[in-house]
C-alpha cells in the first residue's frame, strides 16, 4: 500500500458525541491502544471498516476528546521576554 493511501479518518456527529478514528499511522496507533488500555470504557477498539489486513486500527471514543490545536505564534517581544526568563532561571536574588 502507497503512503498517501494510509490515512486517517475521523467521524462523529452531534447526536451520539462519539467520534470514530481509524487510522494507519504507527504514532497514532500506540497512542489510541495506551489510552484503549487505561480507559476501556472509554475508549473502545472496533473492527477496522476497510483495509485491517493492511494494518489500521479503529476506535470509538467521546467526541469531546477531539481537540484542534495550533502551535503557538509569538511576537518577537514575546519570544525575547520568554528567553530572558528562560535565562532567569535559577538564578536567585538576595
């Protein structure tokens, strides 16, 4: 199977606030079976819906665990004040 046919999909909708993920990506993969094994109630392994013999993995969990998250964008007066305080530590006054 070619790279750019490894995907990974994620579904949910409002009514039942589950969502489900089925993916190829190895990260991702360990990831949803670590979270699988503290939190099996939560987090549900299920059949893959296409292509398991090829290596996905599927699970359900609440919807409200997807999260969209933009790294941060720092002004540079904010990236130099950070790296002033980053040199500032450990350094005590007194």
């Amino acid at each position: 199977m070619r790279l750019d046919e490894k995907e990974t999909t994620i579904v949910f909708d409002e009514k039942d606030k589950v969502a489900h993920i089925q993916t190829y990506n190895g990260r991702l993969k360990k990831r949803l079976a670590k979270i699988h094994a503290e939190r099996p109630d939560e987090c549900k392994e299920v059949k893959p819906y296409f292509d398991e013999e090829e290596g996905a993995a599927a699970y359900t969990f609440p919807a409200k665990w997807l999260k969209i998250n933009p790294p941060r964008q720092l002004s540079d007066e904010q990236r130099r004040a950070l790296s002033e305080n980053f040199r500032n530590v450990g350094k005590f006054e007194g």
